[in-house]
C-alpha cells in the first residue's frame, strides 16, 4: 500500500478505543499521527465488546438527575482497588473522564446513552451507585466509514442473532421481551425487517451496535482528521535515541521490517497479552502451559508491546489481585468445526438458572458479574485441571430466557442437542450423568436451592440482593428478579469455563498514561494506554465499561501530553 510516510508526530501501537482515542485527540490538536494495526482489520478487541464506557459523574448523569460526584467515585474506586489504590492514576481518571466524554460527544460523532440502571457491579461498597456512570455506544450504520467499511474488524459471532447484531443497552431488554410484549415484539419485528433487507441488498447487515458502533465511530472520526490506519502492521522493537523513545520498529508483509520516526511520541495500545501462551502460563493459575483458557478477545493480543518495552526496561504490574478480567466462557461448535467463544453475560442472572461445579454443588452467587464468576470458578478449580461449570435451569427457564448460545422459544433447540453444546436429561440424575456431574451431588443442590427459592429466597449465597443482581434479572419475576426453583423437565446443561476479555497487569504507568521504568521514573516519548496498562482498579472489575473508560480516558490524556511536548524532547 501507498502513502504511507517514514515520519510522524506520534505513532499509536492498536486500533481499539484507548488507541483511537489517543489518535483522535492528537489529531484534533494539530499532530500527524499513524496508528499502526497487528490485525488485518481495525477495532481491535473494542469491535468485539459490548461497547460500554465507565464514566462517573457524567453530563448525561447530570442531566438524568444521577447523584454522582468525583468524591462518590473516587470512594468507590478506592474500596474497589484495595492495597493497590493509585491517587493520582484515579484523580486523574475523575476529573478527564467527564471532558473527554464531552469533547467525543461534541467533537467527533462518537457517541454514547447512558444506562440510567445498569449498576455497578458492587453497589453496596461506599460510594457506589445503582446505575448512570456506565453508557453504552450507540448504533450506526457502517456507511459511516465509506471504503474503509471493509476493514472494520468484525463481532464476535457467537454474540449475534442470526448474524445480527443486537445492542446491548436498551435494545436487549426488547428481545427478552419479545413474545410476551406488544411494544417489543414491534421493536424487533422492524430490526428483523431491516436486517433481512440489507442481507439481500448488500449481503451482510450494515447496523452495527455495541463495539462494532464504537469501532466504526471513532475510526470514521480518526479518518476524518487525517490520521491514518496501517493494518496486518504488527510492532516489532521501540527505538530509543537519547533515553528517548524516538520511534517503532514494525513488521512488513513478506516478513521484512521498516524503522518510522515519531518526533512527540508512542503510544501502546496493542491489548494487552490475552492470547500469548507462554503469558497465560506465568500468570493465569488455572492454565498450566497456556492451556484450558478460552478468551473472546482479539487474537492478535498476544503482547507485543511488552515484549517491546521490557527490552528498554519498561516496568510491569505483577502483583495485581487478578492478572485478567475473567469472564465465563461456552464453548459453541461451528460449522467448519471450530469453537466459538460464548461470552455469558445476562443468562446467569435470570430467575431459574443455577451454577453448579463437577460435584453438583453451587459455589457463587451466579447473578454477580461475570468477573466475580471467574473469580470463584478458578477458586474452585479441581487441582490443576481445567476450570469448569455448569449452567442448570428446567425447560420452562430455558424457553423462556434462552441460555448462552440457546435461544428462548421459538427457536428450536434440536442444532444446539445435536452439536452437544446443550445437554439434556428427563431428570436431574440422567442430566448429571450425561453431563458429567455428580448425580447425586446436583440431586441435592438443587433441592436445597428448591426449598428456598419457592419464597424468592437464596440464603446461601444471595442472589437478588444488590442492584447489579436485580439489573440481570426478571422485574416481572416475583419476589425476587434472580430466584425461582429449578422443578420442571426436562432439565439442561451448559458447560462453562473460564476466559478473559483482557489482561489487567500490563504497564505501570503514571496519571499522564507515561511509561514507568523499573526505578519508578517515567520513559520519555512512551505511553501506555487500555490493557496495556495496568489496571487503574489493581484487578478488581467493578463496574461495566471499567477497561474502554479508562482507555478512551488515558489515550486523551496522553494525547494532550503529546501536543505540549516538543518534538525530539
């Protein structure tokens, strides 16, 4: 390809929300910038997500009468982080969150609505809230990115219906909804309608929502301002000059290298390390040799910019509480033969779904976020095996909801039977032993669970109990949105195992996103942003949107670093 030059004001490593963010913003305030891409398509694992963004104390909170405040924030982080609470990273975040959620909204046409009650994942601690700091992307039509529309890297798969993308704000609710309200069943009918005209029309869906709509969005912004976005472009070395970083070191097509100048800096925000195997081994306890670790995540993370840095003694966070953000994982077989990843994050909340270990017996509050699921599964992993779970719920719930890949009635059941993602049984003890349960151990789980749950209750682990629970559930369920007994076959299975949806322990970094040595000071000329930082909450998840917030907040903030520098200094 054509038109690429030798030299720019600041080269950005990835193509995600934290890498488009610095890219934009360094364009906006007159730098040339280059974004160089590993992948052969730009989004990064940001096309992939739910295309959430954490944002306290937000103008659009503000205008829905949310009582949030930077002190309530930066409380709730502090009891979130723990021992590893950073002031300064978190001020920081507090107090540009808020601009540069404005400036995109304003500025660029990226833009976001705010979900009024999505809570945060623990809203009892102090300062937490029970919904408005998290905002999700809205949807656009990819005619947003003219010819670049092809290079858009594509969703998960696994997380459309149909090969359509459902947005996961609003647009959700009215799928749940779909058979029993008028109102919904209209809303999806139209969104149906319109998939199936542009299938014929132009052979694919051109609506995209969540990370695909936040992708598409901030690429379109970046093109907009001249930047420009190099793909199947991976980052090789850093080039130091004076105890500066001057410049990348990039890979080729045909295996060969290129050296590019940056005169203000770069910036890393390739992604962190989810698909390096050797990585996987020294820091994810429940996989051995890289193995028995499923992530949804872009599979060209495998944390090139690590590699890259520790070479000019680039410090990274290793004793973080968790090394990744987990997430519960199905694996869903394809046509080719292949597994998908199914990511479960709203099934496991619902009335009538339980989670069991190999024993039978439950071991977490299903309803709580996905991270503190994963959290518990490699917990009570058995010895050095594999990390796995199982999904249980009786016909009525599975009709009714759908579970993971499975979607609720009409949809017939018989492909997910067929391919052995779904198990079945007549009764709890056949459903065990075709899943590999132990018959007795599930028999008595859930007539425990039974007994409770007839009254809306769960004492042993309390579902329902907290905002975000609530938030997963039913409302029209009574008395409780997340409990209902498990009594009526035939009874199904799904196998659950741990992945990740990034790493967390990526660059220690100061509250300009700079590069930390290993004596503490800062790497003149280097930036690190997104999974490629260290996480601003030491391993803990506690809301939705806490990596693409935080992203898009770092690559704004190390942008404007980047614009008051002085080249070559």
């Amino acid at each position: 390809m054509t038109g690429w030059k030798k030299e720019y004001d600041v080269i950005v490593a990835g193509s995600g929300a934290g890498g488009l963010a610095a890219a934009i913003t360094a364009a906006h305030q007159g730098l040339s910038v280059l974004v160089v891409e590993k992948a052969e398509r730009f989004g990064g694992t940001t096309a992939r997500s739910g295309g959430w963004i954490w944002i306290p104390n937000n103008s659009q909170g503000k205008q829905a009468g949310i009582a949030d405040s930077a002190e309530k924030a930066r409380a709730y982080i502090e009891a979130e982080s723990g021992n590893h609470f950073d002031a300064d990273r978190t001020d920081a975040f507090l107090k540009y969150g808020p601009e540069m959620l404005d400036f995109f909204q304003s500025r660029t046409g990226v833009t976001f609505t705010i979900g009024t009650y999505f809570s945060d994942y623990h809203p009892y601690q102090p300062g937490g809230l029970e919904g408005g700091r998290s905002l999700n992307a809205d949807p656009v039509d990819m005619s947003i990115l003219g010819e670049n529309a092809r290079r858009l890297a594509p969703p998960l798969p696994e997380a459309t219906f149909l090969g359509m993308m459902v947005g996961s704000n609003r647009e959700l609710k009215h799928f749940f909804e779909a058979t029993r309200s008028i109102k919904s069943f209209g809303y999806v009918a139209a969104l149906l309608a319109r998939y199936g005209y542009e299938k014929l029309r132009y052979g694919q869906a051109r609506r995209l929502t969540n990370g695909s709509a936040m992708a598409a969005r901030m690429a379109a912004a970046a093109f907009a301002k001249g930047v420009q976005i190099r793909t199947g472009t991976p980052l090789r070395d850093l080039v130091v000059e004076n105890g500066r970083v001057t410049g990348v070191v990039i890979g080729t097509t045909g295996g060969d290298t290129e050296t590019l100048r940056a005169r203000r800096g770069v910036v890393l925000a390739t992604g962190g390390y989810p698909f390096n195997m050797e990585l996987r081994d020294k820091y994810y306890p429940h996989a051995p040799r890289g193995e028995g670790h499923f992530s949804p995540a872009n599979p060209s993370n495998t944390g090139d910019a690590l590699a890259a840095s520790q070479k000019i003694g680039a410090n990274i966070a290793e004793d973080l509480s968790q090394p990744a953000a987990w997430v519960p994982i199905s694996l869903v077989p394809r046509k080719d033969g292949t597994l998908g990843t199914f990511p479960h994050f709203v099934d496991r909340g619902k009335p009538g779904v339980i989670a069991v270990l190999k024993n039978g017996r439950r071991f977490v509050n299903e309803a709580n976020s996905y991270h503190d699921y994963g959290t518990a599964l490699v917990a009570n992993r058995d010895g050095n095996g594999t990390a796995e779970s199982w999904l249980i719920v009786d016909h009525p719930t599975l009709r009714h909801y759908g579970l993971g890949h499975v979607k609720p009635a009409p949809i017939p059941l018989y492909p997910a039977l067929r391919s052995g993602y779904l198990m079945r049984g007549k009764t709890l003890a056949e459903l065990a032993r075709n899943a590999g349960i132990d018959p007795q151990g599930l028999e008595s789980t859930v007539a425990e669970f039974n007994r409770n749950a007839r009254n809306g209750e769960d004492p042993e682990f309390g579902r329902g109990t907290t905002g975000y629970n609530r938030y997963l559930g039913d409302p029209d369920h009574k008395p409780n949105p997340c409990v209902k007994p498990i009594e009526h076959g035939p009874f199904y299975a799904i196998r659950i195992v741990v992945g990740d949806l990034g790493s967390f322990n990526g660059h220690k970094t100061d509250a300009r996103a700079r590069v930390l040595d290993t004596k503490g000071d800062f790497i003149p000329g280097l930036y690190a942003v997104g999974n490629d930082a260290a996480s601003l909450f030491g391993g803990n998840y506690p809301a939705g949107g806490i990596t693409l917030g935080p992203a898009m907040t770092f690559g704004y903030v190390a942008a404007h670093d980047l614009a008051i520098a002085s080249a070559g200094n």
